[in-house]
C-alpha cells in the first residue's frame, strides 16, 4: 500500500554541545589532549577504567571530556570503515557504564552541573533518556543547577516528548531567576505548541523578544512560529514568519508541515505559493523540494487530488525536479481519484528521467494501478520490481480482494508464504476489506475469527474495515453489531471508525445513537477535528435534528468546503431553501470556491421549496460566474423541480436540449412528476427510457402501475406486473420504522417480516385518532389507493400505511417522555399519511419528524414545515 512521506512536527537540530560544560580557552581541554582513541580497547586510559583505578578521574572537566567522546565514539563521529565504527560502538557501549559508575563515586553526578550534563547526553545516546533527565531533575540540594543544567533539562524534556514537563522546568528556572537560551526557548515553545498551551507559549514569546532570541536564535523563529501554528492560529504563524529576519526556509517549512499535520491543506497551499511568489521581491525563503512535497504529502493524505496535480506544475515551473517522494505521495493522490490517465503520465516521467523503482516507489505504482483498476497493469510493475517488500505483496493481494477476485488474493497470499513472507494484520485486512465492501460480511468476519484463532490479533483497521464495508453495503444495522464485537473484543476505535458510524447514524437516522458517539469524541478530543465536526453535521442534519446540525457547524473553527457541504445539504433536505443561500453567499464571500456538490444541495433547497426562479439563477451561474460545469445531477435537479412544480413540458423540452444523453435520473425525476400530477402521456414516454436504462429497477414499474389504476386503466397495470415478472423484476417493499428506546421497530408492507408483537394495540390507537381527527374534518383521501375495491376496502388500506403505524407506535411508546416521535420512510409519503399525520400532531400536542425519500416533515401542531409541498 502506497504511504505518504513522513513529516517532522517541527524541525529538530543536529545534537548541540552547548549545554556542556564550558571552561575558558585557557584551560579547556582540546580534542587533542582527550581525543576518542584513548577510550578504545588498547588505550592507557581504557585500560585504567577496566582496572577499577579512578584515581586519575576526580577531576571533572576530564570527566566531561571523557563522557563527550564516549558519546563521540556512539553517534559514529568521523569518516570510518564500517569495521572499525562497529569497534568504537562497542568500546563506548562497554566503558558507558564504568564512566557512569565513576561520575556517580566520584560525586560529580548530582553536583557538578556540566558532568551532569555530559552524562545526560551519553545516557540518551545509549537509549536511556529516561535515566538522564531523572538524573537533571535530582541532585543534592535545590541551587545546584546553574542555567546550563536548567535549559538542558528543558531541552530533554521537550525532545522526549513531555510537553508538560519541559512547560514546568521552563516556567521554574524562570521563577528561579535563570535565564533561558535560544535552545531552551525553542524547545519550550515546541512543547507549548504540542500541548495546546497557548497562554504559556505567548509567556515563553515574550521572554525571547526580551531577550533578544528571536531574531538571534536560528531555531527560535521556527518553533515559535510552529507554536502558533500548532493552534491553527496560522495568521499569528505567518505573521512571525514575516517578521523575523532569521526565519529561512526551514521554519518556513516547519509551519507547512504543522499546517499538513492538522489537515490545514489550504493553508499549507497558501504559505508554500506566498514563498513561491514573494522570494524574489521579499526576505521570503524560497521553497525547496523538501517545501513542496510536504504539501504534496498532505494533498495525498487529506484527499485534495486535484490540488496535488497543481502543486507538482508548480514545482516544475520554478524548475526544482521531483524525486522518489514527490512521486510517491503523487501516486497516491492520484489512486485515491481514479484518475489513471494522469498514474500514467506519472509513471512514465518517472521511466524517463531514469527513477529506478525502490520498494516504496514500486509499492505505490502497485496500489495506483490496483486501484484505478488495473490489475494486469499493477501486476506487470509487480513482476518487474527488483526489490518487492511485504508493503507491495499486500498491495496486490488487497488490489484483487477488492475487485471480487478473493481466489487469486487468497493463491497471492500463499506465494507470498512460499517466499518466506508471513502474510501480516495488514494483508489479512486487505481480504477483509475486500469482502465486506463486495457485501460479503459474513465471509468477511468468518476471516476476521480465523486469523484471531490463529494467533494474529485483529487490529482496529480490521474491524474498521468490516464496520465500513457494511456501511458501503447499506448494511448500517450490521455495521453497530460489528462494533459492538470490537469493543467486546478490547479494540478502541480510532477516528476512522467513529467516521464511519456517524455515516451508519446519517443513514438509519439513528439520533440517540449518534448523539452517544458525539459523547465519545468529545471524551477523545476528536471534536477539534474539522472531519469528524463535518459528520457529526452530516449526521444530525440526516438524523432530523437540524439544529444540532447548525450548533456543530457554529463552532466549527477554520470551515473548509467539506464542511459547508455538509450544512449545505441538511439545511436542503430540512427545506431551508432561504438559509441554503445565505449560507453559500456567505461562503463565496469568504474565499470559498463551490464545487458540484455545492450546486447540487443548492438546487435540491430550491426543489424543497419550489423556487424555480432561484433554481434558474444557480443553474445559469454555475459555469459562467462559480466555474463549475454542470454534470448530469444538477440536469436532473432542474428536471425535478419544474416537474414537481407542473411545468411538465419544459421539464421535458430541458431534457432533450440537455448535453449528451439524459440519464435515468432525469427520466425518473419527469415520471415522478407526471406522477404527481396525473400526466399520463408523459409518463409512458419517460417510463418507456426508463426500462431501457434500468430494467430492473422496481420503482419504475410501480409507478407506472399506480398512475395506470388511477387512470382506471387496469389492462395495462397488469400488463406491467407481468413484464416484471417475466423480467425478474421484484419489487422493492416499502417499510417505515420508528426507534423506542434502544430498539429499532420496522414496519413492512405486504407482511414482508413478522408482524409487530403489539400490532392489536396499535391498530387499536390508529382507529381512536382516526375517529377524533375525523370529528375535526379529516376526510380520508381515497384516491392514494389506486386499487379497484370498494371506497370502504380504500380506507382500511390506508389504516395500513407503515408511516401511519410507525407514527402511533412511536406515540404509544414515548406518552411518557413526550419527546418528538422520529419515523424514517424508504419511499415518498402519500398525501393521506401527510394529512393524518398533521391532525394528530395538533390533537397530541406532539412534535412528529418524518423523513421519506424526498425531505424531512417537521409536523408540529397541525402544521408541516413542507407547506404541504413535497
């Protein structure tokens, strides 16, 4: 599987001496004197130390000296033979300890400030970091640290990641009185920046302008940059970047990488062109390869494909060459789009400017080729790698479990045994993927047991890769019980998986359930996220708490399109056309470029409200005021609307003058209308395109049929059962289903599952309201039942509708609470439910929440929020 390049935090310098003890010149010890030959094996020294004679090492600036050159002969110092390296590292590795040992005899440990130093340092490099900053924050009395000691124990900290830690040294040595240099500052503000602690950050800030350090220190500029960046306040970032004379192209590309890491691609975008086109007429470092492909990374990582192509043009332009790792991260980009042409093109500029394919290179060729479809194409690459990693075999074998092609993943998988290359979590995730995406959970989590039984553990990716795929399935109640497996299982999951439930929310409309997981990410702190906020929107926009949805978005720091999307399209499924609009002109205001999907949430706000003036306005601006080209969907949200409103004959004249051939969607939305509105010879001229492009869609048919009995032509209604028949067509059941409690009740036309246990209950309810509203001037509307029965046969049919029972159940469960009853429909709503419905909301004094296939109906005291329009 293709990965992107890895990305520093914050820069990190070359190991500095500084903090080491510092005699005068005069009697500073030279290298010449100490130098790291007297510590190997056939040195006096060396031999001194083995013989237990540490006499001649009381003093400590030798002590010093000695423990830098051990530290020397570790880090590999110098040109050597690869020979005599290994020689120095185990010398240094078996003298370590008996200079530790003599430092600590001798008393300089934990009271000489610059052994202490010199020992911290050789303990880190042997790997025990944690052994010397415990020995800088102990000692023998509180005034033996002087300021050396102090800003090494800040740096220590910081670099081994205790941000809170290397906060409290820094805020103590500055209560102490002792000054912190550039080194310590720096890395006090990388440690505030991590940790979110602005307020001591802006602290630490002002002591290095006091101090002078920001412009003198190389690494001050950078870090204090990346702090502020690390609170997305890249504003303040730039700002600093602007202003000092010392930040170069490293604290330049220090903050990119910050901005990446946070997913703020756009502003990484920003900062990188800012430096491509200020350089030359500002004090703007000028971006490198190093600049670039950060931002390239975080393209790929973040899904901006698009950009990632705009960014490699970019680099060619100022004439930089792209190396393995922009073709890499480019690959990626260009496999998460499908865009094959464009893994072509970059796949040969690779053969031609001579790039010999690594592993790395070669595993991401794979996974293009692999996901763009092109499995013959993805495996000739595969064939012709010299260097083939686990990370390439896995590509392959999740290439073809995703194309439905589990026997040659599976015969992949034991090739790969056969090289001696033990299958990992990761290839068995690759299947597990593959079969649950094809709809094949079952055989999905029957491998998921196999490879835990046989002693490799499940991962949290393997359980989110079964969780997704019966999501993509529609599977949104299978997806809940696979993540009740995985938390029985002990497997917490990651931000991915809470990404994919609050979809398997959106889906089943499932409020409490999502307002749970909402719970959850406030406790992980996954709330910041701008990804996880745009679902949580999605979610309780979908799941008919639409102020929910607006109180997320509000908070929303830094909202990129995605997000706006999000609010966008629950504002057009709830019918708030008006705010949909003042919405999108807020975001053309604020520098936001709509894309399709804008337009088409647009355009559905305006069908909800029958807007058609404003639909033509959208739909004429698209392309020649926003630059977006309008594809086949935003034809169909035209035809919808002018259908849906009776202007039947332009719905259809729209079509035929459309680009290319109209689709089914246009086709369906024409019927849909002709169906409302009682055109037949419309109708049949739509349905007519519509079993030829979707011969086995039951919608259609049912459609057609209904329109036919209402028109008493019931020939050529049972014509079309027969035709479905003999076409193998079934018809999609209707079902409408109500949530009490924790328990979801689904009710299903024509008996398609068990009736409801309190089905004499409910029907007994739905006869007590259907008497009291009739008292008010209810008037049951018989011609929703297209049947050829008696008027009275009609009313008892409509007592069957799965929203009116859905609707009283929900009302029988909830008398208690009085909260609003929530009723999700597969199909769209018939005019009776419609008028029943309001009815019993203004006799119960209940709020009811109704969502079918066209919008959601807010119901409250006799009303519609649709206006009786839908």
């Amino acid at each position: 599987m293709a990965q992107a390049i890895s990305l520093p935090a914050l820069p990190t310098p070359h190991h500095h001496h500084h903090h080491h003890y510092a005699a005068p010149p005069s009697q500073r010890p030279s290298r010449g004197a100490y130098s790291p030959s007297l510590l190997r094996a056939e040195s006096p020294i060396s031999a001194a130390l083995r013989a237990g004679d540490d006499s001649s090492f009381r003093d400590a600036r030798l002590l010093v000296s000695l423990l830098r050159q051990c530290g020397d002969l570790l880090h590999g110092e110098g040109e050597k033979s690869p020979e005599a390296e290994r020689t120095d590292i185990a010398a240094a590795r078996r003298l370590a300890p008996q200079l530790h040992s003599l430092a600590v005899r001798a008393g300089h440990a934990t009271r000489e400030p610059h052994v202490a130093c010199a020992l911290a340092d050789l303990l880190e490099r042997l790997g025990r970091g944690a052994s010397g900053r415990r020995l800088l924050a102990e000692g023998d009395g509180e005034d033996w640290k002087d300021a050396v000691l102090w800003n090494k124990q800040v740096a220590m900290l910081a670099e081994a990641g205790d941000w809170d830690g290397a906060i409290a040294a820094f805020r103590e040595m500055r209560a102490r009185g002792v000054a912190a240099d550039g080194y310590a500052c720096a890395r006090a503000l990388h440690a505030c920046g991590r940790a979110g602690r602005r307020r001591e950050g802006r602290a630490v800030h002002a002591h290095a302008l006091r101090a002078g350090l920001v412009d003198a220190h190389p690494l001050v500029p950078g870090f204090l940059a990346g702090m502020y960046a690390e609170g997305a306040d890249v504003a303040a970032a730039t700002t600093v970047l602007l202003r000092t004379t010392g930040a170069g192209v490293v604290a330049w590309n220090a903050v990119i990488a910050c901005c990446v890491r946070l997913g703020l691609v756009d502003d990484a975008l920003e900062l990188a062109g800012r430096m491509a086109r200020d350089a030359e007429t500002s004090a703007v470092a000028e971006p490198t390869l190093i600049t670039w492909n950060t931002v390239l990374s975080g393209c790929a990582r973040h899904g901006r494909d698009r950009e990632a192509l705009a960014v490699v043009g970019r680099m060619l332009e100022q004439g930089l060459s792209p190396d393995a790792a922009t073709v890499s991260s480019l690959l990626k980009s260009v496999a998460n789009s499908g865009f094959l042409g464009h893994g072509t093109e970059v796949h040969g500029f690779f053969l031609r400017h001579g790039l010999a394919p690594d592993a790395y290179t070669g595993t991401a060729l794979v996974d293009m080729y692999a996901k763009c479809g092109r499995l013959d194409l993805a495996q000739r690459v595969f064939d012709g790698l010299e260097h083939r990693n686990l990370a390439t075999w896995n590509s392959l074998v999740a290439g073809h479990a995703n194309a439905g092609q589990f026997d040659r993943a599976l015969e992949l998988v034991e090739t790969m045994k056969r090289h001696r290359l033990d299958p990992n979590v990761t290839t068995w995730n690759g299947l597990i993927t593959g079969y649950a995406m094809n709809g094949l959970s079952s055989q999905a989590m029957l491998l998921l047991r196999q490879i835990k039984a046989a002693g490799v553990a499940p991962n949290v990716v393997s359980w989110t890769s079964l969780i997704s795929g019966s999501c993509h399935s529609g599977d949104y109640q299978g997806s809940f019980t696979f993540f009740s497996e995985m938390q029985q299982d002990g497997v917490q999951p990651s931000l991915v998986t809470m990404l994919v439930l609050l979809r398997a929310c959106a889906g089943l409309a499932l409020l409490n359930k999502g307002k749970e997981l909402h719970c959850f990410a406030l406790r992980r702190a996954y709330d910041g996220e701008v990804v996880v906020s745009t679902a949580l929107v999605d979610m309780y926009a979908k799941a008919g708490s639409l102020t929910s949805a607006k109180r997320v978005f509000g908070r929303v720091q830094g909202k990129n399109l995605v997000c706006c999307n999000a609010m966008l399209t629950g504002l057009a499924v709830h019918g708030q056309a008006h705010e949909a609009a003042a919405l999108f002109h807020d975001m053309w205001r604020s520098g936001l470029k709509p894309d399709g999907i804008t337009f088409t949430a647009l355009l559905t706000a305006c069908r909800s409200m029958g807007l058609v003036t404003e639909a033509w306005e959208y739909f004429d601006n698209m392309e020649a005021k926003y630059g977006v080209a309008p594809t086949a969907e935003h034809h169909a949200c035209m035809v919808d609307l002018l259908a849906r409103r009776g202007y039947l004959d332009e719905a259809m004249a729209f079509i035929e003058r459309s680009p290319g051939e109209p689709g089914a969607s246009s086709w369906g939305a024409l019927l849909t209308g002709c169906a409302i509105h009682g055109n037949l010879d419309l109708a049949e001229s739509a349905a007519r395109h519509l079993f030829r492009l979707e011969p086995h869609n039951s919608a259609n048919y049912l459609a057609m049929m209904s329109l036919y009995e209402q028109h008493r032509m019931f020939d050529e209604a049972e014509s079309l059962k027969y035709a479905m028949k003999a076409r193998g067509v079934d018809a999609r059941p209707g079902w409408s289903w109500t949530q009490a409690g924790r328990s979801v009740h689904v009710f299903e036309v024509d008996g398609g599952s068990p009736p409801h246990p309190e089905t004499p209950e409910i029907y007994g309810e739905m006869s007590r309201l259907v008497s009291q509203i009739r008292m008010v001037g209810y008037v049951p509307d018989t011609g929703c039942i297209a049947y050829d029965v008696p008027e009275e046969e009609k009313e008892r049919l409509l007592l069957c509708h799965t929203e009116k029972l859905a609707v009283v159940y929900g009302l029988i469960r909830s008398d208690k609470s009085r909260a609003p009853v929530r009723v999700v429909k597969n199909t769209r709503m018939c005019r009776d439910c419609h008028e029943v419905i309001k009815h019993v909301s203004a006799l119960c004094g209940r709020q009811i929440i109704l969502r079918d296939a066209s919008r959601f109906h807010h119901f409250v005291d006799g009303k519609c929020s649709c206006d009786d329009y839908w």
